[in-house]
C-alpha cells in the first residue's frame, strides 16, 4: 500500500544541510499496524507528515496505492484526503466553533456525501463511540479522551483506508489512552484500516503487529511483533 | 455545506463579540455615510432628467461680449423674441417655448390669499416637459388664454381638495383664471420648478413692456427640443452671429446648452462648459468611497490579525478534504455575512438620518424602495463592500500551509504583513486628519466672511416687498409707519440690499478716460431716507433729503467709485447716468452687496421714483420685535388688504447667502468626525489583538521589573508611531487641497499653522487615549495570570 525509497528529508541553512530523514525506505502494507517509536527529534512526525503528504520529501521516491505520490498537486492530494486518509492529532485539532456532530460530519461534506447518507454515517459513529448524548457540545466542553473519540470518530467517519496518528495518546491520562489504543487495534482486526502511529510509549507499541524505530533520521530497526 | 458555514460564521460573530461589534460598527457608519453620500449624488445626477424628452431638451444661452470680443460673461436670462426667431432660423426644432424665473404671485379662491411660485410660459412649455397630470388635458392646459395649472400641494393648499378642474381662481388680484389641469407635485431635483404655471399671454396681458418685441431686454428662459438627428453642434455654428442680424451693434450670441447637464455643468469659462455643481458632487462620492474604504479596512486589519486563531481551523480542514476555494468561500462568506448585517443597519441609520440630511442640505431625497434601480446600487454596494472587506483576508488566510498551521510554527510573514497592516492604518488616519485640517479650515474661511464688516447695519433691519397698491401709497405708508414708531427709517430700494440684482456702465463725468466707458458700477435705485436707514456709513457729503428739490437729480458714490473715477472733489461734481446728469451728494464707505466671499465692486445709489421692489425699514430700537412687526403687518394690511405681508430681516436672508459653505462646513465636520472614529475603532481591535498575542511578554517583562509606564509606553508607542506617519504625510495634502479651496474665494481667511498643530494633537491625543485604554489594563494585569496562559 505504502513503498518509500531512499526517502531523504533536510534543511539547508548557510551552506549546512541539517537532515531530519536519511534514506528512509520501507514498505507498509494493506491491514498493517505500525508504530513508529524513537527519541525526540528523530525524525517520526516528518516521517507522519510525509506519509500524510503534509510534506514533501526533499529526494526520494513516495508510492500511495500503486501510484507516486512524491509530488502531488493539490487537487488530486485533497482527493486522497477525502477518500483514503484519515488524520488523528495528538491536540485533537477538533474545529472549536462546531459541535461534536458536526465535527464528525464535516469531512463527509467536503467529500460531497448527500445529506441523507451523512446523517447515518454520523448517527453511526456517535452511536459507536457511546457520545450520542454530547453530540451538540462544543470541543471545549468535553475532557481530553473524549475529544479525541471524537477525533478518531471525524477521521473515521470518511471510511479511509488508512489512519495516520500522531501521538494519539500524548495528552491523555493511561486509562483514556488504553482505551485509544483498544480501539485502535479493533479497527485494525475487525476493518482492516491500516494504522500508523507516532508514539513514545512501549505499551502502546504492543498493540500494533510493526515497529519502525527511528534515531537520527535512520531507520534503526524493524521489528514484527 | 453552505448552512454549516453560515452557522459556523454566525457562532464565530458571536465568539469574537468585541472584534465583530468593531466591524459592524465600523461597517454600518462608513456604509450609512456611503449610502446617503451616494442618494444625494443621484439625487443631483438625476436633475432634470426624469422628463420623455429630457436627452432632446436643450436651454438657449447667451454668450455676452466685451469690447474686445471675448466673453465677458455666460447666462441664460434671453429676450421675449429668440423663441419665434429660433423656430424661423433653426430646421429640427419640434418645439420652443419661453419661461420666466418662479415669483411669488397672488391667487385668490373665496378669499383665501395665497403667495404662490408662479412661472408664466409658452402652451409649448407642456411639451418640452411632460408632466404628470391627475387631471386637464396636456395639449390645451395652456392654450386657451385665462388658464391656470396648479401642482397636487397647490390645488390642497388653496382649495383643501385636488379635485378643482375648471374652478375659478383670481390672481394677481387682477384677473379671473380658470384652473385647466392639476399636475403631481414636481420633483425637487428639477431646474424649473413651480406651484402654478399661468399662460404667457397673461403675462403680457399684465405687462405692456413684455409684448414689446426687444432684443436688448434679456429677462426669460428659452427652452427647446431638438429632434433627435439633429446635431446641437450643427445647430450652434448656426446660430452664431444670428443675433446681429436683428440688432446689428449687440455683442453676444445665443448657444443651446443641453438642460440635462445645466445643473452639474453650469459654469462657463470664456463661453466654454468648465463644470460648476459636480465639483461638489464629485468631492461627496470621493468622500464616500473614502469612508467605506477605511471601514473596509477596518475589517481586513482586525480579519488578518486574528489570522493566528483561525489557522489551527484552516489546518484541519485541508487534511480533512477542504480545498483552497472552499475555504475562500468561507471567508468570502462570512465577510458577505458581516456586511448584510452592517448593510441592513445602515439602511435603518439612513433613514432615521434621511430628514436631517435634507434639512442640512436643504434637498428633498426619499429612498425609493419600489425602485428596482435603488436594490441594484445596493446589492453592488454590498458585494463590492464584501468583497474589498473580505477578499485580503480569505486569500490571505486560505494560503496557509497545514502542518505549520497545525503545529503553530507558522510563520506570519511578520515583516510583510505587518508592514501592510500598518501602511492600512496609516492610510485610515490620512484620510481622517485630512477632513478634520478641512474643516477647521473651512469653518475659519466661514467665521472670516461672516465677521467681515457688511458696510452697513443689518440687525433690525427688515423689508417687506413693493407691490400692489404700496406704489401708489408709498407716501403714506412710510408717514404711519414713522407716526406709530414702529421704524425710525424708512426707504424704498430697486432691490434688496443682500441681493446684488443691478449693474450699470457707460456713466459719463468730468475727466474720464475712454476705457472708463466700460467700468461696470452696482447700482441701487432708492428715493429719501437710504444713509439713515440702512446705517451705511457717510463719509462725505450728505443723505437724499426731501428738503431739496434738486436732490431728486442727485447720486451717492461709493468710497471706491470715487477712487476708480478718479474724482479729486467728488461732492458736488455732475455724473451723467443714462442721459440725466446729476449731482454728487454724498460718499459713502464701500458696502458688500450680495456676495460676501467677493471683492468691494465701484456702487452708484441713484434717486429715482417708481423703480422700487422693496421696502427696507429699519425697527425702533426701543421697541421689541414682536410689537414692531406686529404694527407693520397691521399698517401694511390696512394700505395693501389683497396681499399677504411677508416681512424679512436683512440679517436671516444674510445667512442664507452662506447656505453652500456652512453646508461643507457641517457635512465635512461630521464625516471628518465619523472618519475618525471608525479609525480608532480599527486602532482599538488592532491595539487589543496585538496586547493579546503580547501577553506573555508582558508577564515576562513585569516579573523582570517593568513599570506600568514602561509597559504602557512600549505597547503604545508602536501604533503612535504609525499615527505620527499619517500625520507627516497628510499635513501637505491637506495644505494642498485647502489652498486650493480658498482660491475660490475673494475674501480669505489664512492657512494658519495653528490649524495643523491643533489636528496633529487633537488625532495623536485621541489615538493615544484609545490605545492606552487598553495598553495601561494589559501593563497593570496580575503577572501570573498572563504566564500561566501558555
């Protein structure tokens, strides 16, 4: 589903190339769950933020589903955005001027869903995330672990066939975060979603079925778990 | 889509309350202003123009030429003949009809007096203007001889109903008229009004001298149209030297003008169209357009400076799928959004402001809501104003990368963007300063002109006009008059002392060089008593006094026309004036008659009986107002019982001269003062804003030992700076355009460098008590609060 080659990641200033990623190449399959794990400043959200095509790679080659992604104009990247990707933060980044259903429903408008369809689909996930009673607060209004269900609820709601986390948990309390990571591994067992997270915890990394381990912008180690 | 968008945009209003008042606020006065600024261009644009043939109607004009052939002046005043002399000269003329300036004319129904503005005009005049006509017959409403139209107020006003066809009226107490049709009120904005419109025939009937046919006498208004394959350039190299063929020594020749323009265009340069009213026209619509612009800006500083808390929303919701142009619709959205709001209120502030306006302005407007026209200007108001407010902001905003976005690394574009956000503001307080140095100048150059010396007394001056049975009983109207002591000063004048209506040249005396043939003296035709009622001031020589018999062959010059005349003993000496030689008998200081802002011109008063059209009395000061008119009206009553007394004082129709400069002086007085205002609303959002982003740095700096003054100084000092900016930069413009303004003025008032010390202060004063409402609040917080914000 995911094949990097040779991906390499810097910033010149003055002359000096500082790198953020070398040489990355890997492969990520169709159902995988990976974590991405290493120390701060290895290079894991720009690794995120290449895969989420937030960023381009500075050399290297980028192939989403069979297609090269490494430069891709805005359009057809908004269209991956609206069918295949879904995007879950660390500081939840929920829209703070709208409910929690139209939170969720938002993405589906941006793909054009008729409104009939919208209603179910955001019925749907309210219903399975147990939140059918906050659907009309406002972000603000509800606790960390409860923003980002709705979080992953939004990102869920456009049936993607990949999520990209980062950090899911960073800002949550253990028990919040376990559940996070329960759901995560119930998406990945019972849908199929491909799943990668950015995490620093070894605990959450038990959930996935891969660790990528990064230090110094180099892929240290690729373990299956 | 669209309706979360709106709720979205409505909750963000409601969110961001303070910022969202700033720019409704700000948008709703600079639109009020706009949209009352615009209704009274269109109202002057509209002049005349409401009429079938309006773009065919055209005014015949005169050029009048000096001795050296250039024009001396242009008018429109022609004689009683060009009508028939044009219809037999010009091919293409479909009709031609001859009006006299609107005075108010006696008509009596069942002894109901009424003074009414009266036209008198050729059966033509009906089809060079087609009224409209509740009842009456168009094509005959003039034609039959002892007619009368009347205007809808008219007819109510005399008769208490507009049903009056055919009923009987009598006018100028003199002859019976029969009313033939009833019109609808005329607009306001036409350049021939009137409340009744009575056959030319009549007037001759009334009045010998105007049957005469004469080509010298230039009374009356020539209309005409043209049809329409007829070129009025063709027509004009036509007419040129048509005049002499009839009077083979006049100097002028006669031009058609289009009426449509005569009211905007209606001054001439050397005979040529060089603009007149749409100065001011044009001076309005820039200062609308101005307004709306600073209140625009308004909106794009405070929508740019809150960028940094919508940027997390924009992150969001391009890696959910939005694209730019969604985005841009959003804001377009919400800004169209803002402006509806401010439009709606605006269109309530026009209104409730609407009689105000006219009174300043003494117009009429109405909006008219029926007309589709109205709802165009004011849909493209709206979406002009929407998208200048709105269009910065969205693309500005839309560009924003998602990741920096997301993880508020986002780099603002500091210098650029600051750098626009400040020459904005900088723009806004040019725009303001240049209004308020205007209108002090221009109320300095008011205060000039009404505070220089008149040359004579105008308080407790009062005149009433010559007519009707007064001619004959002058005599003993002045004796009652002075035996009840109501007046200590009786005199009887060619026309007003505040209206400048008589010039005279070719005056004949002792020593005179040929050129001196030319010299154009004022002249006022009075009989005894003109020094002692008036209060002009004597400065040789003595009044007109019914103890000499001679001195009904006597003349009185002023200070000036001894000067010019070169008269080295003026008393006594003998000046020819149309063939009477008369006698020197007083020199009086120089007076000003009728326009204030102009020169001191040479003035004669001759004595002459029988040419008077006022009445001038001057009220015994020991006597109140009320009880001394009271005695007039009473005296007067008794003398000329058919027609209503109308007793003026010399200094309220003194006033009225001022109207055009006293309206710029209000009108730029309150939009100067608006101009300001929604400036510093801008400045207090930006200022607010810019406290907010800083108030971890203030924390900091406190915690470090800042003293509020430092603290208040530092925050404020950036935004005075940019005040300071606009102050350099407008002071010179201003400078400008007033020396400019002045220049139309004989008499003016210095531009003083007072005035534009007081404006810099005065704006820096008020831009600093704005800003550091709120700088001297962030610098006095508790420090704390401000650190644990992040």
């Amino acid at each position: 589903m995911i094949k990097l080659e040779n991906i390499e990641k810097y910033y010149a200033n003055k002359g000096v190339k500082s790198y953020i990623l070398r040489h990355v190449s890997t492969t990520i399959n169709q159902g995988e769950f990976v974590s991405v794990m290493g120390p701060s400043g290895a290079g894991k959200s720009t690794l995120l933020n290449i895969l989420g095509m937030l960023e381009e790679p500075t050399y290297g080659t980028y192939e989403f589903m069979g297609e090269d992604v490494t430069s891709l104009n805005e359009r057809k990247r908004i269209e991956l955005y609206r069918n295949h990707i879904g995007f879950v933060f660390q500081a939840y980044h929920l829209i703070d001027e709208m409910t929690v259903a139209e939170n969720i429903e938002a993405p589906l408008l941006y793909k054009k869903i008729g409104g009939a369809e919208r209603k179910s689909r955001v019925a749907d996930m309210l219903d399975r995330f147990n939140i059918v009673g906050k659907k009309d607060l406002f972000p603000n209004q509800l606790s960390g672990g409860q923003q980002q269900l709705v979080g992953i609820a939004r990102a869920l709601a456009a049936q993607p066939s990949i999520i990209l986390a980062d950090e899911p948990t960073g800002n949550l309390q253990s028990a919040q975060a376990l559940q996070i990571m329960e759901l995560f591994k119930k998406l990945n067992k019972e849908e199929g979603i491909t799943i990668i997270q950015v995490t620093h915890s070894e605990l959450n990394a038990t959930y996935g079925s891969r660790i990528l381990h990064l230090l110094d912008g180099v892929i240290k180690e690729d373990l299956k778990v | 889509m669209l309706k979360l968008n709106f709720k979205i945009a409505l909750r963000n209003l409601w969110r961001n309350r303070t910022s969202s008042i700033i720019n409704i606020g700000g948008l709703a006065i600079g639109l009020s202003s706009c949209l009352l600024l615009l209704l009274y261009a269109g109202y002057e644009y509209g002049y005349d123009k409401q009429f079938r043939d309006s773009g065919n109607v055209y005014q015949a004009m005169v050029n009048a030429y000096d001795e050296s052939g250039n024009v001396a002046n242009t008018h429109g005043f022609t004689q009683n003949v060009l009508a028939s002399a044009l219809q037999a000269e010009l091919a293409g003329l479909s009709e031609v009809a001859r009006t006299t300036e609107a005075y108010k004319r006696l008509v009596t129904y069942q002894g109901n007096n009424m003074k009414l503005d009266n036209r008198y005009a050729d059966p033509a005049f009906l089809k060079v203007f087609d009224y409209q006509y509740i009842s009456g017959n168009p094509e005959k409403a003039l034609s039959d001889p002892n007619s009368i139209i009347l205007t809808e107020s008219a007819a109510k006003r005399l008769f208490g109903t507009a049903d009056v066809l055919n009923r009987a009226v009598k006018f100028e107490n003199q002859v019976d008229l029969k009313v033939t049709a009833v019109i609808k009120n005329l607009p306001a904005n036409v350049s021939y009004p009137f409340e009744t419109l009575v056959p030319w025939t009549i007037y001759e009937q009334l009045n010998n001298w105007v049957a005469r046919m004469n080509w010298g006498n230039h009374e009356f208004f020539t209309l005409l149209v043209l049809n329409k394959e007829v070129d009025a350039d063709q027509v004009n190299l036509k007419l040129k030297g048509m005049v002499n063929k009839y009077l083979p020594n006049a100097k002028e020749d006669i031009f058609i003008y289009p009426l449509k323009r005569l009211h905007l265009y209606g001054d001439f340069v050397n005979g040529k169209s060089s603009g007149g009213k749409i100065k001011q026209v044009q001076v309005f619509v820039g200062l609308a357009i101005g307004i709306l612009l600073i209140a625009c800006i308004n909106f794009m500083n405070l929508a740019t400076a809150h960028s940094q808390k919508r940027a997390k929303e924009i992150g969001i919701k391009k890696t959910i799928g939005a694209t730019k142009a969604s985005l841009v619709f959003q804001f377009m959205l919400e800004s169209m959004i803002l402006t509806t709001i401010s439009i709606l209120i605006s269109i309530a502030a026009v209104e409730v402001s609407l009689p105000w306006f006219n009174h300043l302005l003494d117009i009429q407007i109405t909006i008219d809501y029926t007309n589709p026209l109205n709802w165009i200007i004011l849909g493209a108001v709206l979406v002009l104003t929407g998208f200048a407010a709105g269009s910065y902001p969205a693309f500005y905003l839309s560009g924003f990368n998602p990741v920096q976005a997301l993880k508020k690394t986002l780099n603002f574009k500091r210098g650029y963007v600051l750098n626009l956000r400040q020459l904005l503001v900088i723009f806004q307080f040019s725009f303001a300063i240049v209004l308020i140095a205007s209108t002090i100048t221009i109320y300095k150059q008011l205060q000039f002109i009404k505070d220089r010396p008149l040359g004579y007394q105008e308080k407790a001056l009062i005149e009433i006009t010559h007519e009707g049975l007064l001619y004959e009983r002058y005599d003993l109207l002045k004796d009652k008059l002075l035996a009840d002591g109501a007046v200590v000063g009786v005199t009887q004048l060619s026309g007003s002392l505040t209206n400048r209506n008589g010039t005279i040249r070719d005056l004949k005396w002792e020593g005179m060089s040929a050129a001196d043939r030319l010299i154009d003296f004022d002249q006022i035709y009075t009989t005894y008593d003109f020094i002692k009622t008036t209060g002009v001031t004597l400065l040789a020589g003595r009044d007109f006094n019914k103890k000499f018999a001679s001195d009904t062959a006597g003349i009185l010059l002023s200070k000036k026309a001894v000067a010019m005349m070169g008269l080295k003993n003026p008393i006594g000496s003998k000046i020819v004036n149309q063939g009477v030689v008369r006698t020197v008998l007083g020199v009086f200081n120089d007076l000003v008659w009728g326009d204030r802002t102009k020169f001191e011109v040479p003035m004669v008063i001759t004595f002459t009986d029988g040419i008077s059209e006022d009445i001038t009395m001057r009220l015994n000061p020991q006597k109140s107002i009320t009880e001394s008119t009271a005695a007039i009206q009473r005296i007067v009553h008794e003398l000329n019982p058919d027609f209503p007394v109308d007793i003026r004082f010399l200094d309220n129709l003194n006033e009225e001269k001022l109207k055009n400069e006293v309206t710029l002086a209000k009108l730029s007085n309150v939009f100067g003062g608006l101009a300001i205002f929604i400036s510093c609303l801008g400045l207090f959002g930006l200022s607010a804003f810019s406290i907010e982003q800083r108030t971890k740095e203030i924390g900091v700096r406190k915690v470090l030992g800042a003293s509020i003054g430092e603290l208040t100084t530092l925050l404020s000092i950036n935004f005075l700076k940019l005040v300071l900016t606009a102050i350099v930069i407008a002071m010179p413009v201003a400078y400008i355009l007033m020396d400019h303004w002045l220049q139309n003025f004989d008499v003016k008032t210095s531009l003083s460098w007072w005035i534009f010390l007081f404006t810099g202060g005065f704006t820096l004063f008020i831009a600093l008590v704005t800003v550091s409402w709120q700088t001297y609040a962030a610098a006095r917080a508790n420090p704390v609060k401000a650190l644990k914000y992040e």
